[in-house]
C-alpha cells in the first residue's frame, strides 16, 4: 500500500468511527429521552438530554469533517493522476 492509499484509508477509518460515535450518542440521546429512564446522578433529564444532544452534534460535525477531508484527499489524489497522465502523453507527443 502506498503512502497515498494508507492516509486514504486512515482518513477513511476515522470517518467511520466519527459516523459510529454519531449513531452511539443519538441512540444515547433518544434513551434519555424515553420516559422510563432516568438522567446520571448529578443531572436534571434536561441537562442530560441537552448534554447528549450536543455531544450528537459535535460527532456530526466530526463525521463531516472527515469527509470533507477524504473528498479533498482524493480530489488531490485524482488532479496528481491527471498531471502524471499529461506529463506522459506529453513526453509521448511526436517531436
């Protein structure tokens, strides 16, 4: 694997875990919110449900971030592959 197709899967695995984390704390969320549960020690339920609903949204925007980062990865990956094939096609050039 090359030093390109290594931070394209790192980039990759971290959106992956940012989308997980997402999911986690919406469902954590949503558990809060149901009426049987009880908020933790310490934490009004509206505390505990504005807490997982910002911790929601920051995964979110983690999740985004990481994305927009893997398209920008591979728009430079694409732009690097369009040069080298112009850099042969011009060496390939009759003279």
């Amino acid at each position: 694997m090359n030093q390109q197709e290594s931070a394209s899967s790192l980039v990759a695995d971290y959106a992956k875990s940012a989308l997980i984390e997402t999911d986690n704390q919406i469902m954590k969320a949503a558990y809060l919110v149901d009426a049987q549960s009880d908020p933790p020690d310490g934490m009004t339920r509206a505390d505990a449900i504005a807490s997982a609903a910002a911790t929601a949204a920051l995964a979110q925007a983690h999740s985004l971030s990481a994305l927009v980062r893997l398209q920008a990865h591979r728009m430079v990956e694409e732009e690097q592959f369009r040069y080298q094939v112009l850099q042969i096609l011009a060496q390939l050039r009759p003279k």
